[in-house]
C-alpha cells in the first residue's frame, strides 16, 4: 500500500504574474489518469486500472492511498504526461508521486 498526501499548493507568479493560481494534486492526478496513453485506450485492463484508481480518488479525503500495482499505474502515467509549462509545483507533484511509501 502506497500513499499520496493530496495537497494544493500554488503555481509560481512568474508564471501567473500577481496572479495565485492554485496547483491541486487531486485535479492533478485525476488529470495524469486521464491522459490517454500514446495509442488511445485500447486495452480493456489498462482502462479499468485507471478507472479503479478514478474510484479511489473520488473517494480520498487528503490522502490517496492506493496498492503497490495501482501506484505503479499512477507513477506511469504521471511520466508519460506532457506538461505545457515548466513550474516548481510540477516538479514537486512529480517527485511526490514517485516518491510515494
């Protein structure tokens, strides 16, 4: 079992200007499982992985806690995701999703 502490922190203002633009793991995550992968979603066991994971994040109140093999699946996703702009909290999300004990 893994865990992934939810948090929101914000974007840099060099990239929002005066602007606070919150960084929200939880939209985050949701966003990296969304992602479909380089060939759509063709396999049926790879869309219900991430659905199962969906489940628990609709589900997690400040934590997501998830089996070794579903944060395998979060972690792939995560690497394979394209990112439009370059932020420390993307960094930090990235770390903590690879990081996750």
């Amino acid at each position: 079992m893994k865990t992934l502490t939810l948090k929101t922190t914000a974007f840099n203002k060099r990239i929002t200007g005066d602007e606070t633009v919150e960084f929200n793991y939880k939209n985050h995550v949701e966003t990296c499982i969304q992602n479909p992968p380089e060939k759509g979603f063709n396999d049926l066991e790879e869309m219900r992985k991430r659905t199962k994971i969906l489940d628990k994040l609709e589900k997690a109140n400040g934590s997501l806690k998830l089996e070794d093999a579903e944060a395998d699946t979060l972690q792939a996703c995560a690497k394979e995701m394209v990112w439009k702009i370059l932020d420390p909290a993307i960094v930090t999300f990235l770390d903590d999703v690879n990081g996750m004990k």
